[in-house]
C-alpha cells in the first residue's frame, strides 16, 4: 500500500509539505485525557493573542481552499474547524482515544490531521482531483459524489476517503473500536512548515509509544520523493 500526491496536485502547490505515519497496534481500552492537556494549552495560549482564522498555519490553507475555488469560511479546512469549535466551547467530545489525541495535536499546531483505518483503503490513497465519479460515504450515511476537479483523498477502488483535501474526511474509513492500523496525514503550506510538520509527527509518533507501545512509520515527503509505501 502507499499515501501519495498526484504529480498535479505538487505542481499547483508547490509549498505543500505533507507528512504520513503508520501505526498497528491501535485499541480502544485507553485513557488519553490527561495526556490532552498539554496540546489544549498550548492551543489556549495561541488563541489568547490572536483568532483561528488569524493563525499562519489557517491563513495559508485558507488561501489553499481560495484558489480550488472553495469560500474559505464556508469550508474550513480541519484544523480551523476544531480551532473554532475550541475556543467557542473550551473542549472538544471524545470520539476515539486515537482521534482525541490527533484532534488536540492539530490544535496545538493549527495543522490539519487525518487517521484512516488501514483495512478500509483499496491498495492506495492519491490525494488529486476527482474525476466526479468517486463515491464518498459521508456520516450521515448518505453516498456522495464529489465535484469535478475537487481535491479528494482516492483509494484504487475510486472511493473518496476524504472531500474537499483537508475539508471532510469520509464514514468508511474513520476510526472505530476495532480499528487497529492506521495511516495519519498531515499537511501543511505555511512558511515554516517543513519545520512544524516533523515535529507534528514526532509529537503523534511519541503519543502512540507512550500509550499503545507501539512503534510507527513515519515520513516527511516532497515533490521529489512524493511516495511513501507502507
């Protein structure tokens, strides 16, 4: 299997700098809470002096979502969106030990994460522009089709495992309590990024040892080493 981005897709951005990390070894049977805390303080401290949408890190996927043509405060990439939702709340719900602590690392760098169960991804995800046939399971249960040209997360079976790149991931493929693989993207295009994104992944890499045991597989990739198999 291997997480890739379309030869298109580096061509119109070119500051992309993603990240890819595979786990095994992932259970339910955990507690992450206190382990949030440092994540969410630091999330704390970077809204005290200035909004979300004034982050670096959000501006420069808010000019990502501009040029595919996408309002940027209608869809928000991930990271903007749990930004929001923490500062209006103060927390965010628990879902999964895995995604809480994926969810409070993308606070803590503004950057947006993706956690696909492995067994759910047909040979390979290319991050490119849909061809308008893919079907997408969004979490209503509903099947959709993404637009023409939108940037998708596809799988050799023409299935979007996410909308809109960093917008909306997909049902079929989310983390659940039998979930046991698991591929992480993080993506990023801010200047600083090529910094940020392995520290990101050093910061989930070193959450997984101290809690599962496990040890993962990591990358940074780039234009000229775009691939990353696993």
């Amino acid at each position: 299997m291997y997480f890739q981005h379309s030869t298109e897709i580096w061509s119109e951005f070119p500051e992309l700098v993603p990240g890819a990390l595979v786990a095994d070894g992932i259970t339910a049977d955990v507690s992450v809470r206190d382990r949030l805390t440092p994540f969410h303080r630091t999330a704390e401290e970077r809204l005290a002096t200035a909004a979300e949408g004034e982050l670096p890190e959000i501006q420069a996927w808010r000019r990502a979502f501009s040029r595919m043509g996408l309002k940027p405060t209608q869809y928000r990439c991930a990271s903007e969106s749990l930004l929001r939702r923490f500062r209006k709340e103060g927390s965010l719900p628990e879902i999964h030990p895995l995604i809480d602590l994926c969810n409070a690392v993308s606070l803590a760098f503004a950057t947006p994460i993706a956690v696909l169960d492995v067994t759910e991804i047909a040979d390979h995800i290319e991050v490119r522009h849909a061809h308008g046939d893919e079907s997408y399971l969004a979490f209503s249960g509903e099947t959709e089709n993404p637009d023409p040209r939108e940037v998708v997360f596809a799988d050799a079976e023409n299935r979007a495992h996410a909308r809109r790149w960093t917008n909306r991931q997909s049902r079929l493929s989310a983390v659940r309590d039998t979930t046991s693989t698991v591929l992480i993207v993080s993506e990023a295009m801010h200047d600083g990024a090529a910094e940020d994104v392995p520290r990101l992944l050093s910061a989930v890499a070193d959450e997984l040892s101290a809690v599962w045991s496990v040890s993962a597989k990591s990358t940074v990739l780039s234009r000229s080493a775009p691939r990353f198999d696993f």
